[in-house]
C-alpha cells in the first residue's frame, strides 16, 4: 500500500499508479516468447497513459511526457 497523504502529493500517487500498472504487465512478459519487445510495448503503454493523465491537470507535467505524440 502506498504510504502518501490522501489529499495531497497527487503526482505521486500517479506516478504510483503507473509504476503498479507496469508490475504485473512486466511480469507477463517475462513468460512471453519475446519478452523485451513486449517489455518496451509495456512501458511505452503505460508511460502513454500516465502521460494523458499528467496533461488532464494543470499543474507542470512530468519532464518524460512529451506534448506532442506518444512515448
């Protein structure tokens, strides 16, 4: 469980959210025939989604996240 203050340090807990969603993703791929390419789909998937929550809040958005296009 994530020990951060419920109503504050809000882009820690989207980073947070992301790296868990990468977890069980990276453990499948381990299992998969090519797991570094399905490691990269991974990342860059859940990067992607991190990002489009990053943009939906008006704060400064964290420096991997790229206005234009996907990871």
């Amino acid at each position: 469980p994530l020990l951060l203050p419920p109503t504050a340090f809000a882009h820690l807990h989207r980073q947070a959210a992301a790296l868990a969603a990468l977890r069980p993703r990276l453990n499948d791929c381990c299992r998969h025939h090519s797991p570094l390419p399905c490691a990269r789909r991974a990342w860059t998937d859940v990067l992607d989604g991190f990002c489009t929550d990053e943009f939906g809040v008006k704060t400064r958005q964290f420096h991997c996240c790229r206005r234009h296009g996907t990871a």
